[in-house]
C-alpha cells in the first residue's frame, strides 16, 4: 500500500502570502500521492463586512445564513481555492480544486438543531473516493476547501479539520493515510505562551490527563477530537505543527498515538 | 471516435433559477461523454455594487483590475460553479468544476495593451485535456467557469464563448466535438425583434453578408467569430440556440457551416 499524505492548512498560513507560498513550495515537493485542505482564514469575514453582512456567532461559533454560505462558497471555493490551485500550477504541482459536491466526494447532512441552529453547516455522512482516486493514480493533487453537500444540490459549511480527517479515513482502505494539520504553533503546547514546550506524543490516556489539567481547551479540543476520530479509523499517522515537519527532519512536533 | 458534447450556457440562463433548473435536467440527460462550460450573468456586477467597487468599463467592456478579477474569481468559480455541481449531483450527473487553472486546463496571456488596458484578461493560448479526459473517461463531467491562469500562478477573466470553443477544438482529436451555444434567443435572427426568424444555416460566405447588411452585429459577433473559429479547426459541429436544441428534435436552432 502506497503512502498518501494529508495535509491541512489553517487560516494563519493562508492570511498570510509569505506564509502560503512558502507552504507550497514545500507542499509541491512532497514526493508521492498527496491532498490538500484548507481552510478560509479571514477573508470571509472581511467579505462579509464589506458586503454589510452581518457575521452571526453564538458561544463564539458562527451561525451560516444563507448569506454567509454564499459569502463561504465564494471565497473558499473561489478566491482562495482557485488561487492556491493556479500557485501549484506554477510550481509543477498539477492539481484540482474541490468541494464535497465535486465528484460527490463529501456527502453531509444538516447539523441537527438543538439548542442551536448552525444553519448551512454539514455534518460529514460519506466520503467518496472514487473520482479523487482516479486523478490521484494520474498524478493529479485534490485541493479540498471545507464545503460539502446533501446530494440534493444544497451546499454546506463544514469544518476544514473534520473534512481532513474524514478524507484520510475514506482513502484508509487505498492507501495507508497520513495526516497532518498545519499551523502556526509547533504542536500541541504544555504551555500555549511557550511554543519550545511541545508534547511530542499524545495518547488516548495522556489526552484525558491533558484535558483535566486544562492544558486542552476550547479550539484545541475539536482539532484533537478530530485526531483521535482519524487514528481510531485506520489512519497511519496524525500529527500537528507547523509546516516545517513535512519536510524538516529535525523538526519537533505532537503526534497523536492511539 | 465517440461523441463529446460541449454545451455553453450564458448569463440569461445562469441569472434565472427556473430557467437554470429546466436546462440542468435536460443537460443530466443528455447521454455521453458532455462539458457544461458557464459565464457568470449579472451577480459578479450586483457583488461588485454590494462591495462598493466600481465597474470599469470602456466601449461597452469590462476592465478586469484586481478587484474586479477576486469578484469573478469569487462569483464563477465558487458560487455559481459550485452550486451547479451540487445541483447535478443531486440529478445523478456526477461532475467536477474546473477553471483554467485546475489540471492546467487552459493557459492563457494576458491581453495585449493596444489602444485599453484590460487588466487581468487572458487569450487562450493553450488547452491541455488530459486531466479533463481521465474524468470523462470515468463518466465525471467537468463544469468550467470562464477563468484561466498563466501557468505562473496568475488567474484571467476569460470570455466564456471562447473558453467553449477553445475547448471544442482541443478535444478534437480524441472525441468527435459537437459545441451547442445556449441563450435567450431560438438562434441567430434575421430580425433580432422576432424570434421566429431564425437563420437556420450559416456558412463563411453567408457570414459576411449577414455582417454587410447589418443582421450579424455587436455581440453576435464575438459570438459568430468563435464558431467559425470551432468549424475551422475540426469541431463536427456547431449550434446556437435555446437548450431546447439539445433535446426536442424537433426545435428550430442555427448551425454553423464550412
């Protein structure tokens, strides 16, 4: 079984152009099957200001209207989709641009109302690989934005980690899976003020005693919910940090062990 | 050689949700190998108003400024793109959107400055469906939005009726190409103020009179000057009507002859 790498980018790489292209370049010499995902970062909202769009939260989490779905399709599919996928191009690297309703890859289902309706948010339902793996066999990269669709034509907001995880799972079966989230920080941090204080391995034990102590909170919690959803599910390998540990051998980072 | 249709729709199509629909249905009918290329109707403007960024103009075209370039990026690609794939998703026609940039498909330079600057205008210069014929010989159907790249990572607004034909001719020798031109109007019109005078046949001969007497003018030509483009250059054929062409045998459409 080939290796295939996936790689998500968050909202710090892209907001930032010196950080992106950087990424790619690095991106696009990964040797072998590999998949992108990205996240928007905080062009959304800055379209969405511009527009004179109100951005809705509730305990901090954005509600998608049908406004702000169009303003999310616009700027993940589109703008930064479309950008990343031409700076590849010119670095060799042949790839095309995804969402969920692309190939049928990612099929979602409305988050289901409780004491809060999301809106247009999907939760993942099926992964299909099929058209994927035929570009990947021609050497052709995915790039994947965090939108999916129900198969009735409606489009959904969905969160960039879990479409990355969900993705490995899928392609575990094809090939062994491996994923990486990219950020701005080195790993998971015993002390976030530190970024030298890294947890170089984290199980399902240790991330029990990481979230009693406090040292794993708020956003941190789904980015690892979503680790520990991946290496339960077949996938080979799941790590955290910054870029440089896809191509920097003495780079420190987090690992996520079962 | 099998048959690949490639079927363009325009902004008359695009802007109208039931007209939308009505040519969707028709379209995921349609049996074999087929392209949906679209423009993008009147949202990128009313995105533009709703931005506060100015339209720029000069003789009645658009000049594409960074701006306006991001808008269309946002607009063809990501909204209507998108939603055109979760729509024919949702009616069993599996597909892929695609831009210039993606599997490098179209590579284009900028416009020329002669007497305008048009900003981020791209003129074809090169198809490559490689990446394109994998999908359909996979019965995925690629939706292309009429934007093209450089290679060096620079994004173009590019004409849709010239993206269609452009594409008609690169698949021509691999499939037998048959490009349908879809609008408001039940052809091209020897008066354009009655829509049953339709001019069923027109040839390189009948062409310039048409012009000389004035029935072929202002955006018809544009229009008429990709499909003889097409028929010159090994397309089997070339068709300008309403969608109805594509299905009722027995509609009345102009086709473009040697």
């Amino acid at each position: 079984m080939s290796v295939l790498k996936i790689i998500k980018i968050g909202g710090n790489i892209i907001d930032n152009d010196d950080a992106l292209n950087i990424f790619l370049v690095a991106f696009s010499k990964l040797k072998g099957p590999k998949l992108l995902v990205h996240g928007g970062g905080k062009l959304a909202t800055k379209l969405a200001n511009q527009m004179g769009i109100e951005v809705k939260m509730t305990n901090g989490r954005r509600i998608t209207d049908a406004d702000t779905l169009d303003i999310i399709t616009m700027v993940y599919a589109g703008k930064i989709n479309k950008n990343i996928v031409a700076k590849l191009q010119a670095l060799n690297c042949n790839s095309v641009g995804f969402s969920g309703a692309d190939g049928n890859s990612i099929v979602s289902i409305k988050r289901p109302v409780k004491n809060v309706d999301f809106g247009f948010v999907g939760d993942v339902n099926k992964v299909n690989t099929k058209t994927m793996a035929v570009l990947l066999e021609n050497k052709v990269t995915p790039v994947f934005c965090a939108i999916t669709h129900d198969e009735n034509g409606q489009l959904f907001n969905t969160n960039a980690d879990t479409i990355a995880s969900e993705l490995a799972i899928g392609f575990a079966n094809q090939f062994k899976t491996e994923l990486f989230y990219c950020f701005e920080k080195n790993g998971v941090l015993q002390d976030m003020n530190n970024d030298n204080s890294i947890i170089e391995n984290i199980n399902t034990k240790t991330y029990q005693s990481l979230i009693n102590e406090g040292v794993i909170a708020d956003g941190m919690l789904p980015k690892l919910n979503n680790c520990f959803h991946a290496i339960d599910n077949q996938v080979s390998k799941v790590c955290i940090g910054k870029p440089e540990m896809l191509f920097n051998k003495n780079s420190i980072f987090t690992t996520i062990k079962k």
